[in-house]
C-alpha cells in the first residue's frame, strides 16, 4: 500500500515520453514525470520516491525531498493565498493547502509558520495545520544526555519552546543559550531534564561527563595560548563566562575543577591559572 506524503521504493514498469511509471501495487501505476527522470533510470530498478497528490488529485512520484512528510513539523514560508486558505512552499510542486479552520491566525503571504503536515480525514489529502500543540506526545521515551533534533518552535519569557523529534514540546532557557536562535532553525540539543510531568528541559551543549573533560581540554588551550592565566573564576558572572566559552558558569566550574584535580591549575583570587612545572 502506498503512503501518501512520504518516501516509497517502487519499481519501473514502464518509460512514456512524459517520464516512467511506477509500480504502486493496488494504487495501479504513479507517474513519475520527466522532469524527475534520468537515462541510468531502466525498466526493473527500484526508485525511492516521495508520493503526494498533483494539481489535480493524481497520484504522483518525484525524487524531490520535501521540507517535511506526513506526520512531520516544518516552519513553511506562504506562497499564495485564496479563498478558502494558505498554500505553503514545502520542496513538491504543487504548494501544501493550510485552510482556515487550520490556521491560529490569518496567515500572511511572504511570512513563515510552524506547521504540522498530516492527512485530512475528511478529503484524505495532504494539508498542514498551524495547530501543532494537538498533534505534540506525551510520555517521552527520552533519558538525560540523549542527543535529539530541535526545531525552535517560538520564543517565550524563559527562552524558546522547541518541538523534539517530530514529537515532542520542550524548553530551552535564556541563560543556557549561547548563541542566536530563531524561529525554525534545526539544533541539535541534549535532554537536560524530564519533569514529573513529561515536560522537556533542553540544553544546546552535550551534558554529563564527556561534555566536562571536551570543556576542559578547551579551557586548557585557552590557558597555553593566553600566557597560562584566566581572569574568570568562580565568582564570575555567568554572562562573561557564556560570551568568552559560550558555555554555561556550571559548566565552567566542572571544567575548572576537572583541571585542578589533575593539577594542572591553580585558582587564584584573579581567576585561574596553569600550574609552573
């Protein structure tokens, strides 16, 4: 069975001067247009293809990759706009339809959204939705330290909500930030914390204690290249620390305390220093 919105692997059955149809099993044949064509592409070979609905409600094939499948959250710019909706550029042809009752606000041509790509239970097509919180889970299989892909969803007072792995709703927070962010850039982040309940702390640096000896290798160059001497210690302020390391004052302090334990510094009053041998 085919799934529409997604990728397929289909064989060749047939080349017409328009371009090669596919085997789509109980679907009949889908047409992959010319456009998508190349001559090493023979009768017999299997093709990964992504499938969605032409213009005109057809089953079609391309190697295009969209910015997102079904069941996918994207931030979509709008094409055009009519009477019963938006039409969103997501990577196909034919433009994504938004309509309405799926929009929190009116959408504007020329702005970007957060969008949820999905079938529409009533017509069976691809549509997106703005309203992305109904389609967010619950109960995430996640453990502290585990590496996930982010896409920052909208800024908050605390920092940014960020959807996870096309799952789930996390948080990243202002002072664990060290770089811009925006709405619908792709991060990769670590899980910081999951609270009681099911809420996602997130944080844009590996955390435990690899992160700590990969910092203290830093720090230690740092030192070598800057005469043996730091001039942030413990009682720095987080906002220092963050625009000369951009890393957080916890992790900072792991890290120099990684490296006094190896005395391999000294801590002074004026900040740190590499220990003379």
């Amino acid at each position: 069975m085919l799934k529409l919105g997604d990728y397929n692997t289909l064989k060749i059955v047939k080349r017409v001067d328009f371009g090669l149809y596919l085997d789509g099993g109980d679907e009949g044949e889908v047409l992959l247009p010319k456009r998508y064509c190349s001559p090493q592409m023979q009768i017999g070979d299997e093709l990964s293809v992504f499938i969605y609905l032409d213009q005109d409600e057809r089953i079609v094939a391309t190697t295009e990759a969209p910015l997102a499948k079904v069941n996918e959250f994207a931030y979509l710019e709008v094409a055009w706009i009519n009477k019963y909706g938006a039409f969103l550029k997501w990577g196909p042809m034919k433009d994504l339809f938004c309509p309405f009752r799926e929009q929190k606000q009116r959408m504007e041509q020329g702005r970007s959204y957060i969008v949820y790509v999905m079938e529409d239970e009533q017509s069976h097509r691809l549509i997106a939705t703005a309203k992305v919180e109904k389609h967010l889970k619950t109960n995430p299989q996640l453990q502290h330290g585990d590496a996930v892909d982010c896409l920052v969803w909208q800024k908050t007072d605390l920092g940014f909500k960020a959807i996870i792995d096309n799952k789930y709703q996390g948080q990243l927070y202002d002072n664990q930030i060290f770089q811009p962010l925006h709405t619908g850039m792709r991060q990769t982040a670590y899980i910081d914390h999951i609270r009681e309940d099911g809420k996602i702390d997130l944080t844009l640096q590996p955390t435990g204690r690899q992160h700590t000896l990969d910092f203290a290798e830093v720090l230690l160059r740092y030192l070598y290249e800057n005469d043996g001497r730091c001039d942030l210690g413990d009682k720095s302020d987080a906002e220092l620390i963050a625009d000369r390391f951009k890393v957080s004052k916890k992790a900072y302090k792991k890290a120099v305390g990684d490296l006094y334990r190896r005395r391999l510094i000294t801590i002074t009053d004026e900040g740190i220093e590499l220990v003379q041998h």
